[in-house]
C-alpha cells in the first residue's frame, strides 16, 4: 500500500519549524534554500500528483504561505501554467483543454485562474509587496522588440520605466513588471507561442478554457455594467497598490507622442494612490486592455512601421542613432539591420488567434456603448465623469483602431484563399457594426425589417473610414481570385454585401469620403497620432481654418495617421472601384451558371443510369469522352445553397453601388449567351490564331476556378483508340482485323450506298460512320480542327468486344433458351428485331447523326 502524501500543510509546518532547528544547530538559517526546496516539492507533485489534486493543494499553499515564500515560486507557477516563452513546456494546454472531453480539469482550472480564483490572490498578494518580475523583451511582438533593441521607447504606456539593461555578463533587456503584468503578459502571449502545441483531437477555439477566461477577464476588468469589483486584499482595510512610478533604469527616446495613461492623469494631484479606489480599477482596466492589444495586434512590418512615424521624429531617432553609435563605437547599419531582421519576422495568425481578436473586439463595441448619456452642461461632465467612464469613452480611438486595422490589413493580404478567411471576415465585420453591440433593442414587430444605421453612428464611421473603404477593395480583389461557386467563398461574398447594403450606410461612407476630399486651405505636417488624442483642447483645433470642418478634420486626420501624409486615397465609390465591382458581378453570374450546369450535370448522370450501371458502363466511357468536375461533388443541396448566396449578393451590391439595371441585364444576358445548343458552358475565352485557340488571362482563370472548362474528348480514328477497361483486347484486336478485311472489300458499295438520297441511303447512312457528318465537338485549344479527315463510309464491329454487350447478349440467350429457342432462332430474332428498330429510327430521325456498329 503506497504511502499518503504530506498535506500542504503538515508541509508548512515542516518549513516553519525548519528554520528554528537549522538555527539551532548552525546558528543561521538560509531562506533561498527553503524556497528551493519549496519548488522542489511542487515540481514533484506536478509529476507525481493528478491534476485537481495539484490544484488543491496550490490553492491551501497559496493561501496559507506568505508573500514573502510565495515571491519565489510565482514566476515557475506562471510558466507551469501557461507554457515557456520557447513554446517547449506546454503547461495546462488551456487551448487544447474543453469541458465535452476533461470536464473535472476543465471546471478546476477555470476556478483557479478565475479573477476571484486562488491564482489572482496570489496576483495581489504579491502585488502588495510590490515584487517585480523579468520578462525577456526578446519575446515581445516584432516592432516592440526591434525599437527597445534601439533603444527607442515604444508610445505605449505599459513599458513606460520598465526596459532595463542586463547587469555585467547578463543576456539581453528584460522588462520589469508588477505581478498583475506578468501574468497577464504570459497569459495573453500563450495564444501565440503555444499555437504549435501537439493537438490530441478535434478542438473547438470558441469552447476551450482558453477562449471562456479571456472572456471572462474581460467582463471582470471592462464591465459593461456596474465598476471593476475590487481585488481581495490581504491587508486589512487596505488597498493593493497601483503600480507606482519609477526612476527609468535607461534613457530612452520615445519613437511617437505617448499618451499620458488615464491612471496618471487621474491620481497626479493625489498624495498617495491608495487613497483613491477609482485609479485602482482604471489601472487594471487599462492593463489588461494594453496587455491584450500589445501580444495580439502588435504584429507589423518594417515598411508599416516606417509609415506610422512622421518627420520630425524619424529625424529625432536617427540623431540618437548616431550618437549611441559613436559613443560605443558601432555601426547605425549593424543596429537597423538587427531592426529590419526583428520586424520582418513571419507572423502567421491563426484561425484561433483571429476568433480571440473577434472576442475582444465585440466585447470592446459592448463596453463603449455602455457609457453613460453626457450631461448638457461640459463643465458639469469634467467633473463628474468617473475614470471608468472616460475610458470606455477612449478605449478604441486610443488603444485598438490603429493596430487592428494594420492587423485586418495584413490578414487581408497574407490570409490564403481558402474558405478560413471567414474568421477574418467575420472579426472585420464584427468591428463595421459597432450598433449590433448597442444596448438598445427594436420592438419584436419590426425585427424581420432591415435595421436602419442611426446617424448617431455617422462620426464612428467617418473616423473609421479607411475600415470600411480600403479593407473592402481590399476584400473584392480577394472574392475575384476565389471560387465562387464554392458554398463557402459564395457565403463570405454574401455577408459582406448584406452588411454594407444596410439602410443609410453606404450614404454615411460616402459622407465621409466626401470630408476626406474637401479642398484644403493649409496642410499642416502631420504630427504623429496626435489628432485622435482626447485630451487635445479646442486652442488647437481653432488655429485650423475656418474652411475646414471639425468633421473634415478628424477624417483628414484618422487616414493619415494610419497610412501617412503622401497616402493616394481610393474611393470606394470611385469609377476604379465600380468596375471591380462590375467584375465581380460578372463573376457571380458565371458561378451561378456554372452551378446551375453542374446541377443540370448531376441530374442527367442520375436519371440516364440504367440496369447496366453496376458494370460501371457509362456512355462518356463509350465515346472516349470525359466530362468529370471536381465540383460534381459539392451536392445539390449546397449548389442550391450558393445560388441563393450569389443571388442575394448580387443585389445587395446593385443597392450598394446603384447598379445600372440595364448594364447588369446586358451582363446577364452576356453570361447567358454562354451556353450552346446543349445547355453547357462554353469553351474557356481564347483567341483565334494560326495554330488554333490559345487560352487568355481570363481562360486560365476560368479553367482554374472552374467556371469553364474543355471536355476531353478522343478525336481520332475511333477504331484506332486504346482498348478500355470494359473492352476484351484479344476481340477488339480480331473484330477490328475483320472490320478492316470487310471495309477494303466492300468500301466502293458501302460508298455507294451512302451516296443515295432515298430511304436506303439514310438507312445506310445511320449504320454506316462518316466522319464528313460527324457533329461538331469542342477541341483542345492546340488542335485547330480534325474534323477533316475522312476514313469513308465503314463497318465497326469493336462493340461486340464489350463486356457489356457480351454480358447483354449472354443474359438474352439465356432468357431465350426458357422459352426453347436455340442460339440460330434468338441470333434471327435479335437481327430482325434490330433492323425493324434501324427502320423506325431511320424513318422518324430528324436529323441524320452517325451511329457505330
């Protein structure tokens, strides 16, 4: 029977009776040494113990231990739980962990990293002690990394006083950070350093352990209603500090105009932060939120990141560039060198990545639409508003547009064309509707009517515009290179064209572009995210001409703090965008033709199979032809599904961009046009030329994406043609011997009988092939025409090779020989049978066609 393991707490009173024994006997007592063996113990339980009992008992040690035992095993808990930087150690595997497959380590680990969980006590039991923790800045995102390596200070506030340089013999620069960052630092940059972690099964992103805590720290620390609940604290009466100001360990030069954090600007005047319980949840709020945008958005290029500076603080960084460099005798090359390799690192998001983007982003729209109506008086409002209030005021302008509209962009160009884009398109669109997440609610009566977009959401919109307009070109050239007649990729092209066809939207982008392109008096130099600063007095905005609107200002100002001074607009509803619309259109109506052909496809395969098609004879496989699509197997219930898609699509964009119904009729028609007398699809677009049709831009597209396609049809001498799989070869090698004998014997009389306009030259001319009346076929775009060649009227015996026939006639003797008629008697009948069938065909045909034998 095995031993039982040692409570936590017979352990504490083993650790707090060691000291006193040590001392003792030695005289002195060693406290790393007790913390060593204190990690040691709780490593050996991670090996040895199941999980729900190591969880317990971190729980009794975390609220037994005091801050001071507790301070050394903090940064291996954190590592233990979410994973080493490196990706190595995986941890408690948060993204893999769902309660349908671990339901007991599922509820467990949520209830102890739950913001009023054991973990977060241990947070502020250390953050009352004022700990600080490293954190390599070697892992940071690629353009926070390459400028600290340059000792350029990034704009934002959370590595504010915390870059520090390594001691004599030490590795790289480490961020100091407060337990609260730490942990939140680790957690939000598991997401991407954990991504390539082994995958036991199917794992659904939006039900992992993973994707419900960052939901749940969001509704803790930005509460849509209500305030931030207060940290437990473990001093009576008392308050966990807020992390206090800090001589900087290194001088820094700061790339852009920082915003003061909204925690400073509240508690500058107070004497002590404790005082004030309102900068304690401003301060959390706005960590966590940082933390977030930071690990998650935080991923650009060097070109992008070049872009985003102005003038004057490009000239600044260069200057302090040359002076470190003299003063340690190095290159400025070598350092942006080191820069250019940071930022141009690989940065692949993947799908979970971008659904947790989403997360954030709705959360975010709730939390901003959750601030209170501003009182008439604005003086009454500088006094009364709480920092809570004024942060959900701020928090997108400030803190997210500008990096989740880099990062929309950059998924934009790099996402592959697949139907996984749909995470992106739907996180994009998430952040277009900031009215879905409005706590007003219409009457249930007018629910099945299209939601009108308020006016009140015009300035979101104008001060967004580049959202809305360039992401959504950028979109139509992505839907012109997709399959469209693909479910999935139709689905997307619908959603996108449902959500800006919403009443008074498309009139609001085009409001906005219409301030963007006011004529302007004077352009200032741009100063660097400076005009989207709420704390900018209106002293400022007043130097600016009266010519130029508030509303035209803050447009002017969000496109070119995003893309730059020298930035080329394109109108969304300019003639260049038109007509990539008008290609797209023309695109659906190809797809919706090419759906409705392979339907037409799929239902004549169905109804023309006969009792014989479990020999898996078809007449394509007779004539040598083939007419497979890869899209045969989508299904009918999907095609219908992607016409419908296609269909709505296409008339929400004649609403969007007031599509002449004349040109899209015209259009349609011109798609219809390009079916033949058979009801398929038309050869690929080609040209014409000497050696016969070669394929356009357009044709390879088409072939590609499937819209058109050649069928691959034998266009020699059919008797020629290699033996099939359903052919016996030794007969077809006999038959054609004897077909060849009885064609060079009898070809002047067969010749002759063809010749004749009576009833017996049609009757001849329908047993006998002539390829001067062979019907016209599509040929390969190389072969300009084989039609001509003439082998004369003939006999083919290759049919009775076929095991079909063969089997045919076997089952027709056999059924014969019941009824006691011998193989000469049913030979005769079967022979006369046929002739009277040739007779009525040959009477009653139409049209002459060719018929083999």
């Amino acid at each position: 029977m095995a031993a039982a393991s040692p409570s936590p707490t017979l352990l504490w009173a083993c650790l707090t009776a060691l000291p006193f024994i040590i001392n003792t006997c030695t005289g002195f007592v060693n406290l790393p040494t007790l913390r060593y063996h204190c990690k040691a113990t709780l490593k050996a339980d991670c090996v040895n113990k199941p999980f729900v009992q190591r969880c317990h008992d971190l729980e009794t040690i975390i609220e037994e231990f005091p801050a001071k035992e507790l301070h050394g095993i903090f940064p291996w808990l954190v590592e233990n739980i979410f994973g080493s930087l490196d990706g190595i150690i995986v941890g408690w595997n948060l993204r893999c962990l769902q309660g349908r497959t671990n339901p007991t380590e599922y509820s467990v680990a949520l209830d102890f990293l739950d913001p009023s969980g054991p973990m977060m006590k241990l947070v502020y039991k250390l953050q009352a002690e004022e700990y600080r923790y490293d954190f390599p800045v070697s892992y940071l995102p690629g353009p926070v990394k390459a400028s600290i390596q340059e000792q350029v200070l990034p704009e934002c506030s959370l590595y504010h006083n915390k870059v520090q340089f390594p001691s004599s013999g030490g590795l790289g620069l480490n961020l100091a950070l407060n337990p609260f960052e730490y942990y939140m630092f680790y957690f939000a940059i598991s997401l991407i350093t954990q991504k390539n972690s082994p995958v036991t099964h199917h794992v659904s992103p939006s039900n992992s352990a993973y994707f419900i805590l960052v939901d749940t720290y969001l509704k803790c620390f930005l509460p849509t209603e209500g305030s931030v609940l207060p940290p437990p604290s473990s001093n009576p009466g008392g308050a966990i500090p807020s992390p206090a100001p800090r001589s900087p360990a290194v001088p820094f030069t700061s790339y852009g105009m920082h915003h003061t954090s909204l925690l400073k600007r509240h508690i500058a005047h107070q004497p002590s932060v404790n005082a004030d319980p309102a900068s304690q949840e401003i301060w959390r709020s706005e960590t966590l939120l940082q933390v977030f945008v930071e690990m998650w958005l935080h991923h650009y290029s060097l070109e992008m990141y070049q872009k985003m500076q102005s003038p004057h603080v490009k000239l600044e960084v260069l200057h302090y560039r040359l002076s470190i460099s003299s003063k340690h005798h190095g290159s400025p090359a070598q350092s942006s060198y080191q820069a250019l390799h940071a930022y141009q690192e690989s940065f692949k998001p993947t799908e979970e990545h971008v659904l947790v983007v989403r997360l954030l982003v709705k959360h975010l729209h709730a939390f901003s639409n959750s601030l209170k109506p501003e009182p008439l008086s604005p003086s009454a409002h500088s006094h009364t508003a709480s920092p809570l209030e004024e942060f959900k005021r701020v928090v997108i302008p400030r803190f997210v547009q500008e990096k989740l509209y880099i990062f929309l962009q950059h998924c934009f160009g790099h996402w592959p064309l697949d139907a996984s884009f749909r995470a992106v398109l739907e996180m994009w669109l998430s952040y277009l509707q900031p009215w879905r997440y409005a706590p007003e609610k219409l009457p249930q009566s007018e629910e099945p009517l299209p939601r009108s977009v308020s006016e009140k959401w015009a300035a979101f919109i104008q001060e967004n515009l580049l959202m809305y307009t360039k992401l959504f070109i950028g979109f139509l050239n992505r839907a012109l290179r997709t399959d469209l007649v693909s479910p999935k990729n139709a689905l997307m092209v619908f959603r996108v064209a449902k959500v800006f066809a919403q009443p008074n939207l498309a009139e609001m982008i085009l409001k906005g572009e219409q301030l963007f392109l006011e004529p302007e008096l004077v352009i200032p130099h741009r100063q660097h995210r400076f005009f989207m600063s709420p704390t900018v007095g209106g002293g400022f905005l007043s130097s600016w001409p009266p010519a130029i609107t508030d509303a035209s200002f803050k447009v002017k100002s969000h496109v070119y703090s995003l893309e730059g001074q020298d930035f080329q607009y394109k109108q969304m509803f300019g003639t260049e965008v038109r007509n990539l619309v008008l290609k797209l259109a023309q695109l659906i109506c190809q797809a919706q033709q090419t759906a409705k052909s392979i339907s037409d496809h799929s239902s004549e395969t169905t109804a023309s199979q006969s009792f014989f098609s479990w020999f898996r004879f078809t007449s394509s496989e007779m004539n040598g032809s083939y007419t497979g699509n890869d899209l045969d197997e989508i299904g009918q219930d999907s095609i219908k599904k992607t016409d419908e898609y296609l269909e709505k699509a296409l008339e929400y964009l004649c609403q969007i961009f007031k599509l002449n119904e004349a040109q899209l009729t015209q259009m349609m028609m011109k798609c219809g046009t390009a079916q033949d007398e058979n009801g398929k699809n038309q050869l690929p677009d080609c040209i014409e030329s000497e050696d016969g049709l070669i394929l356009t831009p357009l044709g390879r597209y088409q072939i590609i994406n499937g819209l058109r396609r050649f069928e691959v049809r034998y266009q020699g001498d059919t008797e020629l043609q290699p033996i099939r799989s359903y052919e016996n070869a030794t007969l077809v090698r006999l038959l054609f011997r004897l077909s060849s004998v009885l064609n060079e014997r009898f070809a002047d009389q067969m010749d002759e009988l063809c010749s004749r306009e009576d009833f017996v030259g049609r009757l001849c001319r329908y047993h006998l092939t002539n390829p001067r009346l062979i019907q016209k076929i599509r040929h390969s775009p190389v072969v300009r025409d084989r039609t001509s060649q003439n082998w004369g009227p003939r006999i083919s015996l290759r049919f009775l090779a076929s095991y079909r026939t063969l089997v045919s006639l076997l089952m027709v003797y056999f059924i014969a020989s019941w009824f006691y008629i011998g193989p000469v008697g049913c030979t005769f009948i079967i022979l006369i049978g046929y002739f009277l069938y040739a007779v009525i065909m040959t009477f009653f045909s139409e049209e002459w066609k060719p018929h083999e034998h």
